[in-house]
C-alpha cells in the first residue's frame, strides 16, 4: 500500500478489499483490550505471598510497630526499597501510600498552592504558570495540571527523550515556566528511555530555569525491561548534584507494576529542602500512610538483586506480548508510510504514529470491531491530539493469542482507514 | 483547697505543702506519657489476624481482582462496613485510603478550591469562606483549616454539643459560613455524645445556610463506647432526608481506633451529589486506594454484630484506664473548684478545665515531673486557648498502673498551679 503513489483506481479497489476484510473481522464478534497499562493476573500472582508474609511481626527494624499511626517520613527499610528502586541515597526518600500519581499530584498542588520552599514560592504568585509538557504523554500527568488549571505547553517527544532545543528555548524566552513531566525509562507511551545526554542536559534545567521550576521524573518503569540489555537511564540524581540543580528534580516511582498493582508502595525522591516542603503540606492530610503495607514489601523485596530478579518473572510474562504487537507492526509497516513506531525495550506501551488524520477513525473502526484502544488523543493535553496521529497500545493484560488477534483487527483498521483518508484527500 | 475564700496565709501554707508534694514527685524521675489518642499495643493485638486473612484470595465478592488497579469507590463489602460503622446505605458510602483525616483533608480542600457541587460551588468564590468550630476540639480539624486559609470562628462545646443556639446565630448572620466541624460521639477532647435536639438542629442548618455550607461530621468514635449503656447517636443521615439537607452534611469515619490504626481503611458518606464532586476531585489524583486491605477488613469485621463484638475487646482494655483517670479526678477535685471535666462514655480522651489561666502552667510543672501532656491550648484553633484553661488527658497507650501514677502527678500540679494563680492574683 503506497498510498501516496497510488492512483484513485488503485485506492477504491484498496477500500474494497480491505472493507470486506473488515467486515469479516466484526463477523467475529471479538471482544479485546488494549487499551489498560496494568499487569496480567499472571503478573499479580507473582506477589501473592505478601499477604501473611510478616507471620505476625509487625515490628520494623528501628522497633516502630507498624501498626500504630505515625510515620510520615516511611520505615528505613521502606526507604531502603525506595532507593534500591531509584538508585538514590534511601535519606532523600519519602515513602507514600499505594499511588505513586497521589504523590505526584500532593507535590504539584504544594509547588503550585503552597509553595515546596516557603509559602512565597508558590506557583499561584505567578500569574500563569505554564508546564511543558512532552508529547505524546501520560494522560494522568496531564490530567493533574488541568485540574489545577496549570497551563501545559507541548514539546515533541524523540527517539532521546524531550526535544531538548524546544524544552531549553522555552524555559530560556518564558519566564512564567515553571515545571516539566518527564517518564525518562521507557516513556509512556514512546517506550524510548533518555538518552544520557538528554539525562544531563534536564539535569541542567535548574541553571536556567526559574527558582521554582520543577522537573517531575515519574520514573514508572524504573526496572521495568523486557530484556537485560535494555538500555540503562543514567541517574539524574547525581547529575543535579554535580551541577548544583539538586532542588530542580522530583522524582517518583512505585512497586505498582512490581507487586500487586493498586495495593503497592509509592516513593518520591527529592532534595532534603523539597522533602520538607513536601511534608509540611502532609502533614495537614494525614498521620502517615501504611506502614504495616511497607513492611511487607520491604520483606518481598529485601534488596535490588531481589527486586530485579522478580522483575525477570514479570519480563518473561511480559516480552512475548511485545513480540506479537511488534512482529504485527514489522510485518505490515515496515517500510511503508502507513505508521511508525519505537520498538520499546521495557515499559507497558507500543506507541504507533498513523498518517495524519487517521488515529481517531483506526480506534473508531477498532471498537467497532471488537478491540478496544485507548481513545485517540489520549496522549495529549485536554485529549487533543493536533494531528491526529497517535495511538497507544497496551498488550501486557490479554493473553498472547489474544494479543495476536487484536493486532489482526488493528493491521486491517490501520490500512483501512489509511486508505480512505488517502481517497477523501483526492477530492 | 477552697481557693476562693482562702487568706493569703492559707495560700502560701498550701504552696509549701504542694511544693513538697511536688518536689518528692519529680525526685521520682517518672517518664510517662498522656498525649496521644492512640490504640495500646494490647489493643493492635486484637486485629493481627488481619495480614494473611485472605489466604491467597483476592478477590471481591463482585469478582474485582483487588490486587489490580481501580475502584475509585470502593469494594461491595468494603462499603457495606462502612454502613454497618455508620448506620448509613451502602450505596451512600465511598471508601478510602488508611486515613479519614485525609478523605476530610481532600473533601474540605475539594470545597474550598473545586467546588464539591460544580466549579461556581468552591468556598473560595466567596471572599472570605468561614467555617465554625466547637471548642475544645480536635487539633488536626483545625490545621486543615488553617493550611487552606480558611478562617474558623469559635463556638462553645456543651454537655449536649456545640451551643446549637450560637451556631445558628452565627450562621443567620454571616453569609460567609461555609462549614461546621463535629465530633458527635464522644466528641474529642470533651467526650461528649450529641444530644438528640443537637443533631435534630444541625440536621437542619441546610435550610438556613448558604447552599455551599457542609458540615464535617467526623464520626470517629462511632462504635468505640466503653460501656453497653452509652448513649447512642441519632442518625443525622436519617433526619437530613426528613429535612431535605442532604447536601448539607458529610460524614467520616475509619478502622484506625477498631484495627490497626495506621492501617486501616477509611470511610464517608455522603448524598449522591457530594459523593460525585469529591470523585471528580479524586480521580485527578488517584487510581483507586487499596482494595486489598478493603477486602481484608471485610473478611474480618463482615457485619455489624462482628464490629460490635471486636469492639467489647477494646472497651475492656480502655475501660479501666478511663476510670483511672476519673477516680483520681473524682476524689480530688469533686466539689471544688479546681477544674471540672465531662465523664465520656466512649472515646479515647477525659477533658479538663482548670481555673482560668492555668493549663499551661500545669502541663509544664507535669512535663518537669516526667509527665507528658497534650500541648495546652492544642484543643482550640491556631494553639490559643483564651482562657489558658483546657487540658487533654489521653490515657489509653499506657498501663493502668502508669495512668494511676500519671494522674498523682497531674493532681498535684493542677492543686500547684491553682494555689500559686490564686496568690498571684492577691497580690
């Protein structure tokens, strides 16, 4: 299908052909999902022994009993976790309940409403803070800006992470800029992890940047790889603190896709003055979060060999879910202009660029047919994807087979609606 | 000790006496602790069947894998413990996280900023939003306040709760008034259950109040008598659809004082209405709290009759500690006019009024004696109680033998304090 050469014969007989493909998919009445970034149940019975795991014990090993209130801080060994998790000094970790997003939106509410470095440094002072926001993107982070009426402002995702140049240039020409998400290893939805380089020049943010600017590293898939060569991130921890930037990067992780999805431990790691700043705002809200629950997870995963090790089991469940989506995308784009795609090396997405103008009728025609896909646009601020474009798929949940057939129905709806948008262009 | 009638003589005898007294106290080097209004270790026992209830299942009775993501709401069963806890329907319950101070927190910020009925709804619409607050009460109902800037306008507690008499005025009065903090059974600090008539005309504060006006029913001590003959609460839920204010109330409640406290899942009920615009706040923030430790709570408190048997554990190990403290002030202070106190039923705090402008002094000579005591003037917005009179006895965490030698140090130092006030006030 090469659509651009094609002759308008050649495309009405394309439409034909594939519309009778298409009808004989919907014939099948299927019902799939792609649409969810969450593990398996396979993957949540790996953590199945976390319940019962402290045989009564609810001591922690500074002698806090976990049971009472208290805490806001987390449990050394909970910290521990935390820093094995982020490669980080386990004193620059805060342990948050089951959501790392509670984490990330409490932080962003304090930095806008409050102030994460006295109550003058409060966003709100501003008149507009704005937040870049790179693209395609996590549709939560962008939902967390709209409800607080933060103004987003998009730069393009790369092969390296954020453009770089456009990320700079803006913070360089607005001074009213005042943050910037990041999901840096195997970014949601691109898969891509930073590349060293874009590691250190974020790192050097804070130089530039206004005293309030904040970098928000949700590091999601911190040890989340398909394969043990995946590429490593390179720690912007101890790149901030060779430039003196250590305040300008919150960073955020959770055992989410590691232990049982929405019964997990949240980490947030940060400069001791944004840490404070951080749990002044807290301690307003709570008393602390579980720590009977961090506790446990400390014992599931008592060091980094452990954590990576179990990490293996989710990967081996993970990675042949992978293939099916990639060998279905190689296999019919691959030197085409119909779409184009990264090949993730971890993470819990596929990310696929259609032509322009197609993604929301390819979701569209998808659903219709049986497979759901996460609503085009969904990557954008406010769903608004410009061009139409991006498409996110997400196989970690269906079994392989049913993996194989949802890409079936995609492969036809991709061409089909390729097809006829290349018609319509022709007048 | 009659301070009143007693000559300057009478006076100093007595402070030399209570000197000695005192001094003997201190030389015994004590080191006990009547400051928080936590669960004993011995009462945290009485929930440790709770980590390995589930026995490797996980799911919920409607099928929910609760080790996933999701379920903003909460568990079928989840939310029916919160009706048995708060004798309201099930489907009138959302569940929480391990902490009601937060489901308060998110609710009175979802107000004050969001708008819990539509954006035109938010407090801070109007210029100065006011919320009414009970004195004594409870320290962290106020830090909310104080961290979102809202102003708080005191009223007196009473036997039968706060003056029904001066809240209505206030609320006639000032269009500002936004909202209403309560304890309505065994109110903290006073211990004090909410008469009927009280609850009947608070039921009814929606007819007179502006449309954005809640009252923060913080019904903590819901099931935590300490004895079968306490009185009960009204059901407020039952008399605000008689008076069509609905809207107009939102209640809390948790497992923190009944499981482990820490740990423990968190409730509120609320109209259908309020219910949606606290969700629509939450689901910018969140995936859903732990349904797991919902589904533990479920399997271990599964009905009414269950919660109400668990609790006679804990009553029996509160009990005498209660009475600890109330022999003690019964056998000093009866008929005097040193201090006067409400004897609470249930709850976990004994309130004391000393004479005007002598509970600071008095926690400070029972800290020198190795006594630790709530904060004077913690029981009123922003630490400052006007008159220097109120003092929270929270006796609870240690044992009876340590309540009994915590409150020989309290009498004294009350006895000292009262004596030196009077001669100071002599001249």
């Amino acid at each position: 299908l090469q659509l651009d050469q094609a002759t308008p014969d050649q495309l009405r007989e394309w439409d034909n052909q594939l519309q009778q493909d298409y009808e004989a998919i919907v014939a099948k009445k299927l019902s799939l999902d792609l649409t969810r970034g969450k593990p398996s149940a396979d993957q949540l019975d790996l953590s199945d022994a976390l319940d019962g795991i402290l045989k009564g014990n609810y001591r922690a090993e500074d002698g806090t009993d976990t049971r009472n209130y208290g805490g806001l801080d987390g449990l050394p060994e909970a910290k521990r976790l935390g820093a094995d998790l982020m490669c980080v000094p386990a004193e620059n970790i805060l342990v948050g309940g089951n959501s790392s997003l509670t984490l990330m939106h409490q932080t962003m509410l304090t930095a806008y409403s409050f102030g994460l470095n006295g109550a003058e440094s409060a966003w709100e002072n501003t008149i507009e803070p704005k937040v870049i926001c790179p693209v395609p993107g996590y549709d939560r982070h962008f939902t967390v800006c709209e409800q607080l009426g933060i103004s987003m402002i998009t730069v393009p995702m790369t092969a390296e992470g954020p453009d770089m140049d456009a990320v700079e240039a803006l913070i360089e020409s607005d001074s009213s800029i005042r943050g910037l998400w990041c999901v840096p290893r195997f970014s949601n939805p691109t898969g891509v992890v930073y590349s060293d380089k874009t590691v250190e020049r974020i790192a050097k943010l804070g130089q530039i940047a206004h005293r309030d600017f904040r970098v928000f590293w949700d590091n999601a898939y911190a040890v989340h790889h398909l394969d043990a060569q995946a590429p490593e991130l390179t720690s912007i921890f101890a790149a901030t603190r060779r430039h003196g930037t250590e305040d300008s990067v919150l960073q955020f992780a959770s055992t989410s896709k590691i232990t049982h999805a929405g019964a997990g431990v949240a980490f947030m790691a940060a400069s001791t003055s944004n840490l404070a700043g951080l749990k002044q705002y807290l301690s307003a809200c709570t008393i602390g979060p579980d720590k009977v629950n961090q506790l446990r997870h400390a014992h599931f995963l008592p060091n980094r060999e452990a954590l990576l090790e179990h990490m293996q089991k989710h990967a081996a469940l993970l990675q042949p879910r992978f293939a099916a989506v990639l060998k279905a995308l190689e296999e019919n784009f691959a030197d085409t202009c119909l779409g184009s795609w990264e090949t993730p090396r971890g993470g819990y997405f596929v990310s696929f660029d259609t032509r322009p103008g197609c993604a929301r009728e390819i979701v569209r025609l998808a659903a219709e047919a049986g497979v759901k896909l996460t609503p085009a646009g969904a990557t954008f601020p406010y769903g608004e994807d410009p061009e139409d474009r991006n498409i996110r798929i997400a196989p970690s949940v269906p079994s392989i087979e049913e993996v194989v057939g949802a890409m079936e129905v995609f492969v036809v709806c991709v061409k089909l609606a390729s097809v006829r948008r290349a018609l319509a262009a022709q007048g």
